[in-house]
C-alpha cells in the first residue's frame, strides 16, 4: 500500500510537530500556509486558508492521490470550502 499523504490546512507550530511524527510514522505531509509560516520549511504550498479558492484548489489536488485526507491545522479556515472538498469526497 502506498503511504498515506495527509493535506494540512494552516502551517503554525502544530503543524511543525504534526510533521515530525508523521516523518516516524512514514507519513507524507503537505501543508497549505502563507510564506512567513513556520511550516514552509516543509513539503507546501503557499496560501491563505480563509481563501475558498485557495483551499478548494488545495483539496482537489489531493482527490487525485490515493490514500491522502484533508485536516485542519487551525480555526479560521473557509469551512465553506471545507465543505466543498467533503462533497468531493475528501
């Protein structure tokens, strides 16, 4: 089975322990943030969760991988468009 890739909305500090314990647990990390976030020394791509455009393009790249999940890293993110890629299936 390929590795799980989990999508991370959001790249302050809790996404930088999320991505040290998905490094032990063989898990591929990638985060959506802004450019100063602690997590862009990380697998990224920069943008702003609050964007819905922004977050629904983050979440159909990751329709296209198997064994890959959307998560939230914090609060202020666009649940619009949360609830736009759960319709899609992720």
């Amino acid at each position: 089975m390929e590795q799980p890739t989990v999508y991370v909305l959001g790249g302050g500090q809790l996404g930088g322990m999320m991505q040290v314990a998905a490094l032990e647990l063989g898990v591929n990390i990638k985060f959506l943030c802004k450019k100063n976030d602690p997590c862009t020394r990380y697998n990224h791509t920069i943008g702003d969760v609050r964007e819905f455009r922004h977050v629904v393009w983050f979440g159909t790249e990751l329709v296209k991988i198997p064994n890959s999940f959307l998560t939230i890293e914090v609060e202020n993110v666009n649940h619009l468009a949360v609830d736009f890629c759960k319709i899609k299936g992720k």
